[in-house]
C-alpha cells in the first residue's frame, strides 16, 4: 500500500468526570441539570507508513452515544483514502450521511475525524497546526472560564481567579444570567473591586435573559469596561443581539451553541455579534472552521472561540485579529502534555500537529470503541 493511504482508523468514547458538579445559568433558570461529566469522541488515524494522527469532538449532557454511533457508521468511507485529500475525504462523509444533514450530531461527528486528519497533515509537515494553517502569532490572549461558574461561592471565584492570573493567564470570565440580576451584579461588582481596573473580564449569561432584560442590565454593566457580554440571548435570535451590540458600548460575544458555519452565516449578516465564538468541533471540525474564520475576519469581527483550547489555540493563533483564547484545565487528564501560560498568554506548543497524545487515565475512561482496516 503506498504511504500516502489511510491503513486503519478507530473511533472511541470517552467518559470524562468532572471533579465536581458545573452550574451555569441554564442550571439557576431549572433548563438544565448542573453537568457531571463530558463525553469525547476520539478518532485515530493511522497510515501505510504508520503515521498517526488524532482528533476528537464532544457532547455535554446529551449526544455522545449517537456521535459515536453516526462516527461508526460512516468511518469506513475513509480506509484506502489519501489522508491529504481532507476536503475531498470530508466531502464523501458528508454524503455518506447527507440524510441527516449538515449540521449537529452529524456533522460534529465528523469533526473528530477531520481534526485527526488536519493532525496528521501538521505532524507529516513537522510543523504545529498553527503554523500549517499559516499562524499570525506564536501566543494567543488566555482567560479562564472554570473558576467563575455560578455553584462556586464568590470567595472562591475571588481566589480562582487570583491562582489563574497568577499562572499567567490574562482574563477573568465569571457566570451571570440569574433569575436575580441583583445577585448577577453583586457578583460582577466583587470580582470588578477584587481584580482591579486592568484586568480584562468578561461576563457570559448563558443565553438566559429576554431581550428587556439584556438591554436594562446591559446597561447597568457598562461601568464594569467589560471585555464583552457573552451570550445575553437566546443564541439562535440574529435580530435581539444585532440590537444589542448597536445599543450597547461593551462588545456582544456569541456563537457557541451553533452547530454549523450556515447558522453562523445568519449572525454574521444580521451583524449580531462584535466577537464571534465558534466552536470547530461543534461546527464539523476545522474544515468549516477555517471557512468561518475567513468570513469573520472579512466582516470584521474579533474571534474567541469556545471551549477545547487544545483545538482552538491553533486556529486562534492564525487569526488575523487578536484574539482570545478560553483556559479550562477539565481536559487535561486526557493527554500527556500540558498548555503554558506566561504573561498573559497561551503558548503555541512547538510539537507537531496538535501536539496531544491521549493518556493512560484516558484509555481507562473509554467505554465503546471500533476499529476499521487493518492495524
Ligand atoms: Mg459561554
């Protein structure tokens, strides 16, 4: 078999447990169960000349048995296929589930493979994803997300994100969008005194107000200079942010909870949001995501992509703008290797490709895997 050729491929899931239950404000406003655990799909391609790349998506609450399960069923399609070829190879998988459309579980299913492909490409290149993609920068603008959600008391947060900014990262991000917003603006006010005027902070409601609600408490929070206002709305209302950002001095972020670059499309149009925040394994991978990129920076806007910072410090750092990077450390029990932060900033690792390997902890959290081709 020549050494351009897929030899084998194995799909697995992978249950990771969080230290303790997460509470954001869809848990406060009842939509929601506070969330115990994140489900990974990992995929692992291997060439005729035994090289390896890896690549995962993920589901939280809901959705990893049937990403594993369209992931399984579509998978073949890629055994004797030039791994090089990736827009070609996402193509046919595509097709090969084009009944159940392009976006969601069918596309993020995908996604694990079309990271472990772009993996791969870097790593035969010798060369970090970023600088494949073509990097702006060799760090990216980090802050940190775990320590502001809303089942930790606000000592905590405080001392969290004392320890996060000692560790280098540059940006506090702390949960709002209670039923209160009495207690939403306490909150933002004990961190504001806390940090002090230079820190950068951000707020992310969670898609929990109305637009009244979002507009008068947007309002209360611009004496804060937050860095944006994170998901005030419901994610899917183009027009409700659109008003918002031209309303409102402080910077409208979205775009998470979107599942495919055409929903992103609607946000860009509507002129919804001053940062957007994609999620490549939630849009079908770094395919779309660099087409999204692309069309982001031609209209304009800042990127801070969501969640998974060992994909999106990557695709961050070939951003044209600054941008910013998300710091959640729940993922590092799964790979070997660890993301530096110095001085506000998270390191392009030197590694190839992504520059993950899957750890031993992490084999032990699999639950489900297949295997096609030959090993
Ligand atoms: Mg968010």
């Amino acid at each position: 078999m020549p050494s351009d050729q897929i030899r084998h491929v194995r799909l697995s899931s992978v249950v990771l447990p969080l230290d303790q239950p997460i509470s954001d404000a869809k848990v406060l406003t009842g939509r929601q169960k506070p969330m115990t655990e994140i489900v990974f799909l990992f995929a692992e391609i291997a060439t005729a000349d035994d090289q390896h790349g890896i690549g995962f998506s993920y589901s939280k609450r809901a959705g990893g048995p049937a990403q594993y399960a369209h992931a399984k069923e579509v998978a073949a399609n890629l055994v004797g296929e030039d791994p090089s070829d990736i827009g070609k190879v996402y193509d046919k998988l595509l097709w090969a589930g084009a009944s159940v459309g392009r976006s969601g579980v069918a596309t993020q299913a995908i996604a694990a493979i079309d990271i472990a492909l772009w993996d791969l490409k870097a790593k035969r290149a010798r060369l970090p994803l970023a600088k494949l993609f073509g990097a702006h920068r060799d760090s990216v603008r980090a802050y940190n997300t775990s320590g502001g959600f809303l089942h930790a008391p606000i000592e905590e947060v405080k001392e969290r994100a004392s320890k996060s900014l000692a560790d280098g990262i540059g940006g506090i991000k702390i949960k709002v969008g209670q039923p209160d917003t009495r207690i939403d603006l306490d909150r933002v006010r004990a961190v504001r005194e806390h940090l002090g005027d230079d820190v950068p902070l951000m707020v992310d409601a969670n898609q929990q107000w109305d637009r009244p609600t979002a507009l008068r408490f947007g309002r209360v929070l611009e004496q804060f200079d937050l860095v944006w206002i994170e998901e005030p709305l419901d994610a899917y209302d183009a027009e409700g942010h659109a008003h918002l950002a031209a309303a409102l001095d402080t910077p409208i972020a979205t775009g998470e909870m979107l599942s495919s670059v055409t929903e992103h499309v609607r946000l860009i149009d509507a002129r919804a949001a001053d940062i957007i925040q994609p999620d490549a394994p939630r849009i079908g991978g770094i395919t779309p995501f660099l087409r999204l990129a692309a069309l982001a920076d031609h209209n304009g806007l800042q990127l801070a992509p969501h969640f998974a910072m060992e994909i999106h410090l990557h695709l961050a750092a070939a951003y044209p703008r600054e941008p910013w990077v998300e710091h959640f450390e729940w993922l590092n029990p799964l790979f070997n290797e660890r993301l530096e932060t110095l001085d506000g900033r998270m390191l392009v690792p030197d590694r190839p490709g992504l520059g993950f390997t899957t750890s031993d902890q992490c084999a032990a959290w699999t639950v489900d895997a297949c295997e096609f081709g030959t090993r």
